[in-house]
C-alpha cells in the first residue's frame, strides 16, 4: 500500500518538482505543469499523466493499481492510481514517466534524459 505521504515524498524528489493547490486537491508540477495529482477521484487515489503508450502497458501489467481516467483526459493518458493496491516501485515508475512526459526540454537535457 503506497500512502498520500510517500506520493508527495516520491514526487517532490523529482528534479523541479513542486506542490500546488488544483481545485483543492494537490499536484505537483515540473515547469510550471501538473505531471501528478492526489484525491481527485476519492481517497486513496491520484493521477499520472503518462502518454496513451505508457499508460496501455501499466493497466495490462497492473490492472489492479491503473485505469484510464474517463474521457478526454483519460485518452490522453491520463491514469488513475489506486492507492491502497500499489506497489511504491511502481508508483516512482509511473512518476518519473509522467515527469519526463511534462518537464522542460532543457531540465531533460539537464537530467541526461534528451
């Protein structure tokens, strides 16, 4: 069980990353863009925002911590994290994905990640 405490330790050791309110809820952003996000579907959930490619393979090989967030979003690649049945190492997993997919070229560059 990964708790709302070890999502914001896990995402705020991420280069530049940084907590802010999004309609009351929190996310964490890297140059200024949520890659994150905590409760915005309920206790114990949160969202990664991870490209369609990433986000079919974590729900096939962890069905029970993944599901696409409905609609538009959700075709984006936004993905529902189910708290209680993740797996910290898959958690970072997800969160350095949806970091790289949101940080600025030049951190990326910075990191070694061009």
């Amino acid at each position: 069980m990964v708790g709302v405490g070890d999502v914001r330790r896990l995402a705020l050791s991420l280069e530049g990353a940084v907590e802010q309110d999004h309609h009351g809820f929190p996310s964490f952003r890297v140059g200024g863009k949520i890659f994150a996000t905590l409760g915005g579907k309920g206790p114990g959930t949160g969202m990664v925002k991870l490209t369609p490619a990433q986000q079919k393979r974590l729900v096939a090989e962890h069905p029970e911590m993944f599901e696409v967030v409905a609609g538009g979003w959700g075709r984006g690649g936004a993905t529902l994290v189910r708290l209680p049945a993740a797996r910290t190492s898959v958690v970072l997993d997800a969160l350095e994905m949806a970091w790289r997919n949101t940080a600025p070229k030049k951190l990326l560059r910075d990191q070694g990640d061009s």
